[in-house]
C-alpha cells in the first residue's frame, strides 16, 4: 500500500494541472481543482497510514 500511496499523488497532481489547461469555464476548472486536490489527500493519507506501525505491534 505504500507504492500505492505514493503513486495515487502525482496523479491528483497531474488532474489538477490538466483541469487547469484545458477548462476555460470557471466552475469546471474549480470542481476539478479540487477533485485533484482530494485526490492527493487521499494518496497521501494512505502513504501515512501506510508507514504507522500496527496498533498490537511489539516495539523491539
């Protein structure tokens, strides 16, 4: 899930840069702004979640 994380962040990213070119409407470029953005938090919420360690894990 780690890779998944990290992988899922560029592509929120590129959906915010490519809403950004090719909308000239306002509001449709603002909806996919902010779906990219959602985007992104969900990625990195999932490379953090990811890297925590397990609620029963022993610490050596």
């Amino acid at each position: 899930m780690k890779y998944a994380g990290l992988l899922v962040m560029p592509a929120g990213f590129f959906l915010t840069l490519a809403a950004l070119v090719l909308f000239a409407d306002g509001t449709r470029r603002f909806a996919f702004v902010l779906c990219g953005l959602a985007v992104v938090a969900m990625g990195l919420a999932v490379a953090v979640r990811s890297h925590m360690p397990a609620k029963g894990a022993n610490r050596p």
